[in-house]
C-alpha cells in the first residue's frame, strides 16, 4: 500500500506537471500555467525518492507501470478519451511488469 501511496500521486503530478507544458504550447494557454507545471514536476520528483525500491533505476521501472496507467485514466478523466480494450490490456501488461520488478525476491550483498 505504501507503494501505491507514493507512486500514483507521483504518477498524477508528472502528469499535471507536463500537461501545463502541453497546454502552453500545443493549446495556446498562457504561459503563467508553467509556474503551476514546474511545482508540480518537483513535487512528482520529490515523491519518487521515498520509493521502496532499492536503486533509483528499479524505481523508475516500477514507476513507468504506474504512469502508464494514469496517463489512460489523465487521457479519459480530463482530456474525455476512455481507454479501449488494448489500453486496458497493455495498461495491465505494464503495470504486471512493474509489480514483478518489485516484488521479486531479490538477493542482497
């Protein structure tokens, strides 16, 4: 559960964060919707460090399952685009590769 705790917020602040990029230069939005972007960017980083894994690489391959995920459920929520069936089903396949790297039983030095 801790797990999910840091990676979905995380997860939702890199998306925010890079949806204030997009809306300024793909929509035309003002560019005072970078100051918002930028925080929430540091606060996604921020929030990766406290992961459980043991090396920053594993985290981030734990991480990509998790924003995969949440970038189908960004895409439906925000942008009104629900996911089809191979979203779902390589949504699943990602987040099964995710738990595999973090729940293998690993020998420590």
């Amino acid at each position: 559960m801790l797990t999910a705790a840091i990676y979905i917020p995380a997860a939702f602040a890199e998306i925010g964060g890079c949806f204030c990029f997009w809306a300024w230069m793909r929509l035309g939005r003002s560019p005072l919707v970078l100051v918002p972007g930028c925080l929430s960017l540091v606060l996604f980083a921020w929030l990766l460090t406290f992961s459980p894994a043991d090396n920053a690489g594993r985290a981030y391959a734990i991480y990509g399952g998790v924003y995969i995920v949440a970038s189908l459920v960004w895409s439906w929520l925000v942008e009104g685009l629900p996911p089809d069936r191979w979203d779902i089903l390589g949504a699943a396949i990602c987040l099964a590769g995710a738990a595999l790297i973090l729940l293998a039983p690993r020998a420590h030095p």
